[in-house]
C-alpha cells in the first residue's frame, strides 16, 4: 500500500490536483495494475508514465481520486535473432482510482473500466 502524505497535507487547497499528480508519478509502476490496463500492446515497458487527474471527490473517510495513466506497451516478438518483429512501442491509457484514507494517507488502487 503507497502512502499519499504530501497529497492528504494539501487536501481543500488549490494545490492540491497538482501535488497529487506528482505523488502519482512518482510511484514505482510496479505498484499500479498497468499490464492488466493493456488494451493495444502485450508487456508494459519501464519508460516513465503520466497521470492526469480526472476527478476528486470525498466520501466515507477518503479521498478519492480518479486518473487517467498514460504510458508504453511493447508487443514483444520471440526475440530471435530472425524474428521479423520490430519492437515497437504502443501508448497506453488507463484509468485508475485512489481512494486514500483521510486519516492515515495510505491508499488502494483500483483498474476502471473505462
């Protein structure tokens, strides 16, 4: 569970879409569902990823926060020194939530369907 301490600190200010986007980026990819958010590539490469915050709302105790993830995929060929397939890069989306916790800053993240 990653932990959004400087987000949660600048929670009801202006700032806080801004510092939230950089918590995000910041996390290591590993963390977020990105291979399971594939739609046109088959491996998620390890170049960095963008976020952009979609929504914010608060409910229940959280804050929760949706964001669209931009990133690489690669379809990956046999890796044969014949194989004909060039390795080529596809830009992925996906949309993720955050919902974290308004006392404790620690958050779960989720995949959407959109």
């Amino acid at each position: 569970m990653s932990q959004f301490p400087q987000s949660l600190r600048a929670w009801n200010t202006p700032a806080f879409q801004t510092v939230l986007k950089q918590e995000i980026e910041q996390l290591d990819a590993g963390y977020l569902p990105l291979q399971r958010g594939l739609s046109s590539s088959s491996y998620v490469t390890d170049r960095p990823f963008q976020a952009m915050i979609i929504s914010v709302n608060e409910e229940a105790g959280l804050i929760r926060a949706k964001a669209g993830i931009f990133y690489t995929g690669i379809i990956a060929g046999c890796s044969c020194a014949d194989d004909p397939t060039p390795i080529d890069e596809q830009t992925e989306y996906c949309v993720i939530r955050f919902d974290i916790d308004s006392t404790t800053a620690e958050a779960t993240v989720t995949l959407l369907e959109e």
